[in-house]
C-alpha cells in the first residue's frame, strides 16, 4: 500500500468524483481508476459503491479514508520536522477541548508567531478522548483536557486558570431567575452535558443521590450545537463559563453551587520526540507561567 495512492484515494473521496480528482491530480482518469482498482485489489476488499456518479463509500472506504488521513498527515509533519530540524521552522500542532481559560497558551503562541515568521499553526478543537488518540499517533504536538484526567502516560503542565460550570438556560426559563443553581433546582428538566463531564462523573459527585433524579437526555462534544438547542427551550444545557457570547442569544448562564471548577492540563506524550517548533512552544510557556506566578507572589 504505497503512500502516493493513498494520497490518490483522498483526494477521490474529497473531490467526489475519479474525474474532478484527475484533474486536481494531474493524472488521467483511466490511471487513477486503475490505481483504485489495484488498491483495493491489494487489500481484498471493495472501497465505493459502484453505479453512482458520486463518490459512495463502503464501510471498508469510510475506515481507511480516516486511516490514510492519519497517515499521510503524519508523513507530511515528520517530513517538515525532518526538513526544519536547522531553523526554527515546522508545524506546531495544539489540539484542545473548549475554554475562554486557554488564555496562556494563545498568549504564547501569538509570541511565536510574530517572533518566527516561519513558523505555521494548527488549532485543533476536540474532546479528550479525540486528544489522546491524535497524541497517541503523532498527529499533535500538545493538548489541552479539562478536569480530572489520568495522566500517567503524558507529561504535563497545570494551566492557571480554571473553568467554572454552570448552566445555559433560555432568559424566560425558571432557572434563569436564579443567581446560582443547586442540585435540587434541575429536578425535572432535560439536561444536555458534554460527554467528557459525564464520563468523569463530575455532576454526581456534586449532585450526590440527586443525581439519579436528573433527566439526562444526551451528550455533546462542542457548545455550539447545543447551545442552539438550548435556545429552543428544548433542554438546559451543562457547560463552562464564558464558552459562548451570551449577548448575542435569547440565554443566561447561572454557575452551579456549590462551584465546580475544572484545571486545564497541558499534556503530550511521554513517548514522542518534541520538534524544535514544539521545544520552542514548551520553553516559551514556561516562562509565561514562570513570570506570572513571580507576579503574583510580588503582589500578595
């Protein structure tokens, strides 16, 4: 399975079609039909379903479209970490869950940026579980998770700032007539969480035996979705602080009391050679963090 066809089968599911991809490629279109074929040929099983005139992916397509992703991604990062090992060059790569307390970490970056020009970034929104696997392979340099996380195989670092947890919940909503929220108040309403909260048991810890009274109807990853669900009046909807402009929707967000605060805990594998670009980003927060608690210790 060589690395040029996978990049051939991306840009087919990409494109939609062998013909549009051809001509992204600069191949002929019976060459790249042949390579497909080959292909699959070569890993016994069928890729698209025939007869449409739109790229159809099977099941088996659908795995190894996200599979060569993963790996041509990861053949063009060494390939630029190879190729900047003498300057300070190359992609740092920062996946992230959602929080306004990340403030450190942009503050770092944007000092990269304007002190090495030629130095390109990714930010990368996602849950924990999509940050240890893109750790885990190579595909990120760092990651931020949230809250009480095992973390035995990564290093780390403890942001400053915190997350507080509250809820979002329609201005003509009960709950938003409230300036904190308890246990008790969220009895009968339908309660949208993010899945990582509830994986960690975040809110039956604070809840106590009224947990098992909560009306949990789903889960999501990212507040955008679930804030426009939350608007309809739907459900309330479990989330951090200052994640979302309130100004600009129907909502109000009321923090839960007792208070629950989540750390920010910048990690990356134990097992992995940093880049110079990486090692750079690493000795740069550092010392943000490093003169931010000398100032702090200077003001008390």
């Amino acid at each position: 399975m060589e690395v040029r066809v996978l990049r051939y089968f991306i840009a087919v599911v990409q494109e939609g079609t062998i013909s549009n991809a051809a001509k992204h490629l600069h191949v002929s279109q019976p060459t790249l039909s042949r390579q497909l074929m080959d292909l699959e040929s070569e890993l016994g099983i069928t890729l698209f379903e025939r007869g449409h005139r739109q790229i159809n992916l099977t099941q088996e397509g659908y795995y190894l479209f996200e599979r060569a992703q993963e790996i041509t991604g990861l053949i063009d990062k060494t390939e630029t970490d190879l190729q900047s090992q003498k300057i300070i060059s190359g992609t740092l790569n920062i996946g992230a869950g959602e929080s306004n307390s990340l403030r450190s970490l942009m503050n770092v970056i944007a000092e990269i940026i304007k002190k090495y020009p030629n130095i390109k970034v990714n930010l990368i929104s996602g849950d924990s579980d999509f940050i240890y696997h893109h750790l885990n392979h190579g595909m990120l340099d760092f990651g931020v998770v949230m809250g009480p996380e095992k973390l035995l195989n990564y290093h780390s670092i403890i942001l400053p700032q915190k997350n507080t947890w509250g809820i979002l919940a329609p201005k003509d909503h009960p709950i938003a007539k409230k300036e904190k929220v308890t246990p008790k108040d969220l009895i009968g309403f339908p309660l949208l969480t993010s899945a990582q909260s509830k994986q960690q048991d975040v809110f039956r810890n604070w809840a106590g035996p009224l947990n098992d009274q909560f009306n949990f109807i789903g889960q999501y990853n990212l507040i955008f979705n679930a804030r426009l669900l939350a608007e309809t009046g739907a459900c309330l909807a479990l989330t951090y602080e200052n994640l979302i402009n309130i100004n600009e929707t129907n909502l109000v967000f009321r923090p839960l009391t007792p208070k629950i605060s989540d750390q920010n805990n910048l990690i990356w594998n134990k097992n992995m050679q940093l880049s110079n670009v990486a090692q750079v980003f690493l000795k740069l927060l550092k010392n943000e963090l490093n003169n931010k608690t000398a100032k702090s210790q200077l003001e008390k």
